[in-house]
C-alpha cells in the first residue's frame, strides 16, 4: 500500500497536468503486478466494493475514539478518509508486523461479506501509517479526488510503452532494450472494455511480451471524438466555409448506442454502461451497428416530427439505475443521431465525414421514427450567417449552440485540433452574494473553495440559488479564502457561514448554462454548470441581482423551449 499510498498523496498535490501523468506512467513502470493493476482500475472508477460504506467506517472509528471528538474533528477537517487516517488510535499490543500490499487488500475486498469487512479494515488500519490509511480509505469508498480522470489515467498507461528514449544503450557486444511503436490513450480505449483488472495482458502488450489484446467483442464501446471551442477573432478567418457542415449542439448527454450480433448496449461518453436506466431507447432500436449521438427528451408531434425538450426533462431521468413506467411515459427519451461508428459489421470511422453521414440518414430512416431521430444539418453560406443562429437557435433551448465538422474529418478518438469545433451560446450571467464557503479537496484542502451564493429576496434577506467551485485563478482563490477567514460570522462543521448583508459582501459574477424549476431548493430553480466568472470586488452586494431577476430569465427559458424538428 505505501506505493500506492504515495501516488496518491502526490497526485493530489500536483497541479500540472503533464506532472500528474509522469506520476502514474513511473508508478506503473516500477510496480510489479497485480498491484499495478488494481492501482490503474481504481484511478479508472472501475474498482468498487459493495461492502465497504463510510458509514461503517465511521462506526469502526467512533469504537475507539470519543464519538464527541470525532465529531468535532470530522466537521473541522471536512472528509472522512482524511479525519480517520489522522485520529485513527494504533494499539501496539495488538499491530501487525508488516503493511498490507494493495493486490491483498483488493482480493480480500472483493470477497468480504459486509460483516468480515470491518475487522478487516480495523487490521489494516492498525498496520499503516497516516497516509497509507488515508489511501486506504479513499480506495475502500470509492471517492479519490486526486485530479485525475480516466482519460489521463489511460494517457499515463499509453505512455508507459518504451520509445526511442526510454532504450538504454547496448553494452559492448550486447543487444539494448528495443523501441515498440508508440501507443495513444485511444489506442488504449479503442480495447479497454474487452479488459478486466488488474490488466495483466494489456502490461504485457504494452512492454512487448505479448501481442495487442483483441478489442473486437460485440457490443463493445468506441473512443468518442470531441471537439475543441472555436477561436473566433482567429479560426473563422483561417478556415473555408465550404470545407464544413454546421448541426446543432444538442443540450442532452453524448451517448453511443451499440447494437452487434445480439449485444445491445447504451454507453456515456465516457465509456459507461447505462442501457439498464434507458430501457424506452433500447427497445427501439433496431439497426446493426454503433452510431454516436445525443440521448434528449423527445416530445412527439401527432402531425409527425416532434422537438427536443430542454435539459431540465432528460435530468429527472439521470443519474438513476431503472426507470418505472410513469417516468418513461413523463419523460420519454430519444437518441439524436449525428454519426456513423460501425455498420452491419464494417467500422466506418475511416470514412470521411461526407462519406459517413448518407449511411447515417439511411440507417436511421430504416430504424424507423421512434427513438432513433437524425439530427438535421443546418444550412448556410458563411460564418456570418451562422451568428444569429447561434446567438437565438430556432430550436430553442434545445440547442446550446453549433457543431462545424469537416467534411473530409474520419472519425477518431480524443480531442483533434481541426476537424470538429463547438461554438456555444454566451453563458447567463448574474451577479450573486458570496453566503458559504467549505474547504476543498486534494491540493485546496487548506483553501476555502467551495462557494454557495445567492440573491435578494422581496423581504431583503439572501436565498440561496447555487453551488460553484471553479472559474477563479489560484490568486483569486486566495483573495477569496483571506475575505471568508475574515469575515466568518458561524460555522456548521466544515462550513463557514460569510458576512452578506445589503451594506457589506463579496459579489460574484456567476456564468451558468440553464435554469430548472426546483422543489428542493429553497429558491425554487436549480442552475446548471455554474461557475465563479468574475469577482466583483467593485460592486455594492445590494446592487446585486434579486430571486425575481431569476425567476424572470427561467420564464424566459421556458417559453423559448424546443420547437418543432423534422
């Protein structure tokens, strides 16, 4: 565990994105397996244990330490894994002799009932130091938070395949370590859902004891292609209308619906299954191949066509592992078609774009008009006619701005500079007053980073309308921490409740995506992707915006929902 221990406490340091995947490529190089292995599933999320609850783990600690103190340690600190490693009392009497190795813990892990699993964890406890148990009990929940997402993870894995530079010279009269062919993280995805942890074929591919493992399973995920945001004081200059097609940025959740010799599967972009939450989709689906598109609330026309819902709809479907049937007739999902993966057996995504897209519109015509809908292309002769378009889409808040893709781009996984651009609506923007602060995780632990904010009320009091943890630099995080340490007026365990009052606050421009009618929230909207865009230090909190501003823009919303598409 203290390999495993250590990556993680660096990795939760470390702010560089470059410095992270160094991190996990030499961890993976110098550790042996299986521990390498269960080490990269649980930075991929693919290592869970059913058995293993925080809420056991707080009853294991309060059997040793004053429930009292722990409480008060707890709500200072701020998590769990972290108030655990540091108060947790070691009995000498009764310490083992030696760490538990992670491949150990796992295996143990995996076959512990809920009752075996606590005396299990006291042992391990007793036998690591601080930071082992903080790793330890990170891994046991499930919730890293070291920074790290399973896409970097993958790239830190493509990078550990020895190149050119990594070949140490031959010795005199000797053969030197030989270059294999450099590895990408979509080569790596292209074959990750045909693997299962710890991994131990795709090491052996990957330091050339092996061939590549075979990914071609039925059923099997894509690596999705993503586009970058256009610059547009530079791109539109440099690029050819006539090179592109433009199509709806659809305000749903990417998806890839899969259908192969019988294996039918609906995964998220980021490669997880969710076919079990959306069985209305998949009983529609009647094609043979893998198309990528966008999964939306579709809202059917009798006179044929229908529209897509805002996002608010699809949400009351997210995040669930079932849907009952009151909530698929409410909520009635669609996928939104806008590419070609697989068809029939033959992978398309050589194809260009011109190439792909008539295939697409023939599939989905055969596939029928229920829950599989082609997103249509918008026409237009230059940049300049897209700029309404974008700024007010005739489809409403169903779009949240515009696609361009190259016509010659084949479809390849990852973020390609060139072929595929997004150009979103301007953000909503209100100026809110900061009411909340909590500690943060990982590097901003000993920040205050974590904001809640609200507006005024008709009876001039504060209500709260949203959560944000981003959109600052790391200067303007520390001006912020210093202004809630020194205006603190409460506390409520790890949250510092600020002075707001009309004559004395802190403003924050407040940049988000959408509204939604909320009834559990106090101020009855929810905001969706809010994030810190300016700090208003200039600005007086009474002239900040009131709940009626809020609940004007939601009506505004509302009537501008999606319209009719054929």
């Amino acid at each position: 565990m203290r390999a495993f221990a250590e990556l993680l406490d660096r990795l939760s340091l470390t702010a560089s994105r470059n410095a992270k995947l160094v991190l996990v490529r030499d961890y993976l190089r110098a550790t042996p397996d299986p521990d390498r292995g269960w080490a990269l599933a649980a930075l991929t999320g693919d290592l869970t244990f059913d058995a293993a609850k925080p809420a056991m783990i707080r009853k294991a600690t309060e059997a040793r330490v004053d429930p009292v103190l722990f409480g008060w340690s707890y709500d200072y600190v701020g998590d769990l894994a972290e108030t655990v490693a540091l108060i947790w009392p070691v009995d000498p009497a009764h310490r083992p002799n030696r760490e538990p190795e992670l491949s150990e813990v796992v295996e143990a892990l995996r076959q512990a009932s809920r009752t075996e699993v606590r005396p299990l964890l006291e042992g391990w406890l007793d036998a690591l130091e601080p930071k082992g148990r903080w790793a330890l009990l990170k891994l046991m929940t499930g919730a890293l938070r070291v920074g790290l997402s399973a896409r970097l993870a993958k790239t830190a894995v493509a990078m550990m395949r020895p190149t050119e530079v990594d070949a140490p010279p031959a010795p005199e009269g000797g053969e030197g370590s030989v270059a294999l062919e450099p590895v990408t993280a979509s080569d790596i995805e292209e074959i990750w859902h045909a693997l299962s942890p710890p991994y131990d074929d795709l090491f052996a591919w990957l330091e050339g004891r092996s061939e590549r493992p075979s990914g071609d399973a039925p059923g099997r995920f894509r690596p999705v292609m993503l586009s970058v945001a256009i610059d547009e004081t530079v791109d539109f200059e440099r690029l050819n209308p006539a090179d592109y097609v433009a199509e709806w940025k659809w305000d749903g959740i990417r998806v890839q619906a899969v259908r192969e010799q019988g294996v039918q599967k609906l995964y998220s972009r980021t490669g997880d299954e969710i076919s079990a939450a959306f069985p209305d989709v998949m009983a529609g689906l009647s094609f043979e191949g893998a198309i990528d598109g966008e999964l939306v609330v579709w809202r059917a026309n009798p006179e044929g066509g229908g529209q897509v819902a805002a996002f608010g709809d699809l949400q009351q479907r997210l995040n669930r592992k079932t849907a009952d049937a009151a909530m698929l007739e409410k909520f009635p999902a669609a996928i939104v078609a806008y590419d070609l993966l697989a068809e029939e057996g033959e992978d398309v995504r050589g194809l260009t774009l011109a190439e792909r897209r008539p295939r697409l519109e023939a599939l989905v015509a055969r596939n029928g008009a229920g829950t599989l809908h082609l997103s249509p292309l918008v026409e237009f002769e230059d940049w300049e006619a897209l700029v309404p378009l974008r700024l007010d889409p005739p489809v409403g808040a169903a779009a949240e701005g515009l696609m361009l893709k190259r016509k010659d781009s084949v479809y390849v996984g990852g973020r390609p500079k060139g072929p595929w651009f997004k150009w979103k609506r301007d953000p909503h923007v209100i100026d809110a007053v900061l009411m909340y602060a909590q500690r943060g995780h990982g590097k901003r632990s000993s920040f205050y980073s974590d904001y809640t904010f609200g507006v005024w009320t008709e009876e001039g009091t504060l209500t709260p309308v949203g959560k944000a943890y981003f959109g600052f630099t790391d200067e303007e995080l520390k001006q912020i921490d210093k202004f809630v340490r020194d205006n603190t007026v409460d506390r409520f365990g790890p949250v510092r409740s600020v002075k707001a009052e009309p004559d004395f606050g802190l403003v924050l421009e407040i940049a988000f995506e959408g509204l939604n009618r909320s009834t559990r929230h106090k101020s009855g909207v929810a905001m969706r992707f809010p994030r810190v865009s300016r700090i208003r230090w200039d600005k007086p909190a009474r002239e900040a915006n009131t709940q009626a501003d809020v609940m004007n823009l939601l009506e505004s919303l509302e009537r501008s929902g999606g319209r009719l598409i054929r």
